[in-house]
C-alpha cells in the first residue's frame, strides 16, 4: 500500500508541475528594446500579424520610430500597425483615443495636454505582454485594454463611473508620415467604415478598416478627416473590434466576422496568448539566470513581430502593382528589412517557421513578377527601395538550397537573375566594368559588396540547380569585391570611373548616410563583408595569420568621435559595430583562420554585455528581428554566417540546453557541459555520441534531429577548430 500511494504521489507532483510549470510567455518583456535606439513595437499582436495594436506618443524625432518610447509619459491614442525596430518612421493607421468631458479634435501638446485628446499615464499602470496590452489613462481614469487577432485589433475600455465618453477616431495622424486622402463613414448603428491613403517611407500605403462597436453608436460626427463617437450614458465596459484589410472595408468588415464573431475579450486575448505561446516554444531552453532567460525570449518574440500578413482572411490582397489579387493559395507578407534579416531571421525561420518560409517566398516572387524585381526593402505593398543590395536574392536562395520546395523553382531562378541585371543601382557599372564607380553611385562599395554576396548565394543555387553557365556568370561576378581592394592600406575603398581610388579616405571615418562609399559603416566594418567568400578574403589580407591580425585590430582600434556619424553606429568593440547589421556575422570569422577561441571570446562578451533586461537593453535599431535572431542564434552556439552555404559556425553557447523543434517532426538538441560565466570556450564536441572536431555545423545535419554536446572550458583549447580541414567553408563550390 506505502508502495502504491507513492506511485500515486508521484503522479499528482508531476502533474502539478506540469499544470503549474512556468508559461513561456511569461519570460518575455515588451519593453527590452523600448527605449534607447531600439526602437521596438510595444503593444498587442499574433505572431506575423496584420495588426499592430499599441499606443502612440506624440512623436519626438528618430527614437519614437515606432510611435512610442519607454521614456515617454503621453499617449495620443491606440493605432493599429507599426513598424518594429526600423530606423525610419511610418505606419500608425487608425488611431483610436476614448476621452471624456467635451469633444476635443486635436490631441494636444506636450505643454499643454489638457487641451486635447491625449493622456498622461505612468508605467506602474501599464501592462504589456505577447497579445496584450492595457494601461490607465490619468486625463479621464479611463483604463483601456487591447488585444488582437492576425487582422482585428480588439478593444475594451473600462469607463468610470457618471462620466460621458467619446471615442476619436483619427486617420489624419500617422507617425512621420500624412495622409493623402481617407473617408469616414458610419453605415449602421454599430459599424462605421473608412480607409486611409498616405505617403511616407510607403510612398503610396493604401489601408481600409472597418470598426464595430458593442454598443449602439447613436452620435457620430466627422470633421478633417477625424470622426468622434460620443455616448452620453456609456456602458461601464464599452467594446470596440478594429479590422484592417489593403483591400477593402468590406474584406476588413468579414475579417472582423471571421476572426472575432463574439465579444469575448478574454478569449481573444487567451487565443493570442496561446498562439505565442506555441511559437516561442519551438525552442525551449535551460539557463541557470533567469534574466538570461528573459533576454532569450523577448529576442525569440521580436523575431516573429514582423514579416507582417498583407491580405484578407479570405486570401485576398492588393499587390505592389495595386492590383487586387483575389485568393491567393498563399499567405502574403509585407514589411521585408531584408537588408537586415537576410543574415539571421530569415535563416531562423527556416529551422522554426518551415511552413510561413514556402509562403514568404511566395510573396516575394509575387512582387518580382508585379515590380519586375525582388523586394529590396517591401512595406505595407510598396518598394521603398532602401539600404544597398539585392538581398531578396539570399533569401530565395537560401530556401532553395536547405530543401524548400513550395514555391516555382524556375520562377526563383528567374527572379534572382531579373533581380541582378536591372539597370538601376549601380547594377549596370557591375555588369558592365565589373566595379560601381564612387564618382558616378553614392554607396558604391557598399552595393557592391551586398551584390556580391547576393551573387554567392545564387551560384550555389544554380549550381544545385544544375544550370552551369548560370553558375559560372553568379561565381565570376562574386568576386567583384576585389577590385575594390587596394592592397596600399588593405581596405576596401571606392574607386572612380577612371579607375583611381576615391582619394576621400579614412578607414575610421564613419560614412554619413547616402552621401559616402559605404552605407552606415567605415572601412573597418566593410572589410569583413564577404561571408561568401572568406578564403579569398584571407588570401587578399595575407594569408591566416595576417587575416586573424587584422580582424584583432578591428577589436581594438579606437573609434573616434564623428558627431555627424548615423545613431545606428552603435554597440562599438574598437571599430566593430554591433548596433548595426553588417558586422553581424564578423566574430564568427575567427574560426575561418583556425581561431575559433577567439569567436567564443567576442560572441560571449557581447552576448553578456550588448542585450540586457531593460528598455534600452538591445545596442542599436531592433531592425524587425535581426539584433535579436543574432543573439537568439549565438546563446544557442551557432550562427549562419553565409546563410546560402548551409553552413552555421559554433560559437560560445550561453544556454545550458537548447531543444529545436526543427522541420519534419525532429528536434535537435544543443547541450553545453560544464557551462559557466567564466567557462566560455569550447573543450570538445560531440555529434549523436561521436566526437566531432569541425568548428562548424551543416543545416542538414540540424534537421535530421540529435544531440550536440559541447563541453566548456575556462581557458582554449588551441587544437580545437585549427586545422584547415575542421574550418568552416563559405565557399563550398566557388573555388
């Protein structure tokens, strides 16, 4: 019997565990990222969903991108999309405000918010979690809760007592950008519906709502492209569903119908709950710090805000081309900083997110075929065409390459080569003399460089492929970037159309925007940029020793004070700039000269020191996931230099223990032994039980599921990685 009730007490402790066991979601904290430069969404959403439901601030310049920051004390309202970690300000459509006392159309000043609609409130009385958001208006005592669906942001105000209540509904603010035309209409006693044409950074953003209120909307008026609900005797709850559409008011009217049918807030805020949950836990993770935890999480959040849904429930959506395409057999995304996310989101989702990667490819080919070209920089159904580079091109090819079949092949082919043969950019010097002059293209080196790699990742896809001649033209033009090699200061540097060299130089010199040969960056931060072609780097620099020298030197070199350098230029080691992404892969090349030590050094003091639990805890712009799909990426031990290659290159894993529910039903584990603040070099390695000796590991080798041990130590093991046979490859054809 003693036998028995121990057996059944161990089954009620386990159970216990399990129902009580700590929820994933309850680890991730909105506000990291909030303040400082980082610029990130605060607010209500799903995983990649269409609305974006957060509070806006009154905008006060480049930190306030996203319409709000951590050191802000004023809310103006709640509008439904938002850009997450860009550098550059837009969005904020639909900004609803519930206020009481008399109707008032403007939101107020800074000084002076009691002459409009706008609120102070207090951090202590907001809450902000994965798929909710509320927070207690001081200006009326209003306390307004937000939750959201994929396209359907759900309101609920909880209303004091004796006082009256409008509700303004705004389409002629926006966050830096203005409205080009809108319509406003009520069309029942519950429903109005409108849209909202505007140009910003989305040169021509055309968004259509619909609004449905619980409550009988008897007194709606409309003024400058303002409406004002008003109740006299509202109730004490008063509920409002928000649906977007970039079709129409009527598909934004049957996302509402579809999505939220009931007036339930409580379970739609559980539902979205439930959706994070279930995407943060495709990795689950062990860490003796719980705030390294916390990090971990947030990081793993910010990578799933955007890509963005951009179509209707029913599959409809507008294209690049303004032409409505009615049913589309795949999901449409929008909001592509592939400039940025090419180096890690994407490469992210293609071990946790395979089903949206066949979609997002999709999209992407959509756009070449409405735009006549790959998406550089996609948002809200429009090419912005900013930061150099054609890098759709690395992320069609990488999908390729690691096995993604859900999409035209042919068509992928044909778009990466469309892509790299426009006359525009810079792209007409490269086909035909090999090099961007300085003197003719602003940013030259840098495109040059991005052209490069983009190239890179198409050779390896048509040499898959088997279309040698394709191959043979992408290998040749990968090269490219050493002819803007001067082996006089050995450096990358602009060259003219004369063939000299830009005779404006200084290797420490920050470039200021649009203006320069490099794009947010100096010399020292673009010699590196050549992941797809690392060998011939090092051959261009001397040869290992010389190479590891030299990246040493980047370490170490001090930066000087330019007050005219961009904000981005930030989370600096000597000249490395880790606030800014194309450094991001730059100390994981230690292990391509045999030192990989050193990359364990440099990843685990940034990792340590570079993201912390707190507004202004992340080192530059969020930039839609990247700074976090870095730092999800090294805690784990690995990171995709090349993302093409297939290749992911070891590191120093922070996480004790790292669980990847990877494609097909496996998962693979990363398991770091005797890990430590202190012990932050790698010993040995372990494959499925076997030694392993590389200091790098395939994709392949991930997706089949296991185990990879790795075990630490407090001093190098020199032997581990040095031999060139162990080293990471980033070529692994063009040679």
């Amino acid at each position: 019997m003693k036998q028995l009730i121990t057996a059944w007490t161990c089954v009620f402790l386990c159970f216990c565990n399990s129902l009580f066991a700590q929820r994933l979601i309850s680890y991730v904290d909105p506000y990291i990222g909030s303040g400082g430069h980082g610029h990130v969404f605060v607010g209500a959403s799903v995983p990649f969903g269409a609305v974006q439901l957060g509070p806006e601030n009154i905008f006060s310049g480049w930190d306030w991108c996203s319409g709000y920051n951590y050191t802000d004390s004023i809310v103006t309202g709640f509008s439904h999309t938002h850009l997450s970690g860009t550098g550059i300000p837009d969005l904020g459509d639909v900004l609803i405000m519930p206020y009481t006392g008399t109707i008032r159309w403007n939101k107020g000043s800074r000084k002076n918010i009691d002459t409009g609609y706008a609120s102070r409130y207090s951090h202590q009385e907001e809450k902000v979690s994965p798929g909710y958001y509320s927070v207690r208006l001081a200006s009326s005592g209003i306390v307004a809760e937000l939750t959201a669906t994929e396209r359907v942001g759900f309101h609920q105000y909880y209303i004091p007592a004796g006082k009256n209540l409008h509700i303004i509904i705004d389409l002629k603010e926006g966050i830096g950008d203005h409205t080009t035309d809108a319509d406003i209409h009520q069309t029942d006693d519950h429903t109005i519906e409108g849209y909202r044409y505007s140009k910003g950074w989305a040169n021509d953003q055309r968004l259509f709502f619909a609004i449905r209120s619980e409550q009988a909307i008897r007194s709606f008026i409309v003024q400058d492209r303002k409406g004002v609900i008003s109740f006299d005797n509202p109730a004490a709850i008063v509920r409002l569903k928000v649906g977007i559409s970039p079709v129409s008011s009527g598909g934004a009217l049957a996302n509402i119908e579809t999505e939220t049918p009931d007036w339930d807030f409580s379970r739609v805020r559980q539902a979205a709950e439930e959706k994070w949950e279930g995407e943060l836990g495709r990795i689950r993770v062990d860490v003796k710090d719980a705030t390294q935890k916390k990090i971990f999480y947030t990081s793993l959040y910010h990578t799933m805000i955007d890509p963005a849904i951009f179509n209707d429930h029913n599959g409809d959506y507008m294209g690049t081309d303004k032409k409505v395409y009615k049913g589309a057999s795949f999901t449409n995304y929008s909001v592509f900083s592939l400039w940025d996310t090419y180096r890690a989101n994407h490469p992210l989702y293609t071990l946790i997110q395979p089903d949206r990667v066949n979609d997002l490819i999709q999209t992407m080919l959509a756009i070449y075929q409405q735009q006549g070209k790959l998406p550089i920089w996609h948002l809200m159904g429009c090419e912005t065409n900013t930061m150099p580079g054609t890098s759709g091109v690395q992320v069609v090819a990488e999908a390729y390459l690691k096995g993604f079949r859900g999409f035209d092949t042919a068509l992928a082919l044909e778009a990466i080569k469309g892509s790299g043969m426009r006359n525009e950019a810079g792209l007409d010097y490269v086909r035909n003399q090999g090099y961007i002059p300085c003197d003719k293209i602003e940013e030259s080196v840098a495109k040059a460089m991005e052209y490069c790699i983009s190239d890179g990742s198409a050779a390896l896809m048509a040499r898959k492929m088997g279309k040698k001649d394709d191959y043979a033209w992408f290998a040749k033009r990968a090269k490219n970037y050493q002819n803007y090699f001067d082996r006089a200061v050995l450096f990358f540097r602009g060259k003219k159309a004369d063939g000299t060299w830009n005779p404006v130089f200084d290797p420490a010199r920050t470039s200021h925007p649009w203006i320069d040969d490099y794009a947010e960056g100096n010399a020292w931060q673009y010699l590196w940029l050549v992941p797809q072609d690392v060998e011939g780097l090092i051959q261009l620099l001397g040869g290992d020793k010389a190479f590891v020298k030299k990246l040493d030197q980047l370490f170490t070199t001090p930066t000087p004070y330019d007050p005219k350098a961009p904000p981005d230029i930030a989370g600096l080691i000597g000249e490395y700039a880790h606030g800014n992404e194309p450094g991001h892969h730059t100390t994981y090349l230690y292990a391509y000269g045999g030192q990989q030590w050193k990359t364990a050094e440099k990843v685990r003091y940034i990792l340590k020191n570079m993201y912390q639990a707190a507004p202004d805890g992340i080192s530059g712009n969020e930039d839609c996931g990247q700074m976090s799909a870095w730092y999800v990426f090294s805690a784990m031990g690995f990171y995709p230099v090349f993302p093409a290659s297939g290749a992911y290159v070891l590191g120093s894993p922070l996480l004790d223990k790292a669980v990847i529910n990877v494609p097909g039903g496996q998962r693979f584990t990363v398991e770091a032994v005797n890990n430590s603040p202190e012990n932050i070099y790698i010993q040995s390695v372990e494959l499925n039980s076997k030694k392993y000796n590389k200091s790098y590991i395939l994709h392949e080798d991930i997706i089949r599921g296991g185990v990879l041990r790795i075990t630490m130590g407090s001093k190098p093991n020199y032997l581990f990685g040095q031999a060139p046979a162990v080293r990471p490859r980033s070529d692994y054809s063009l040679k």
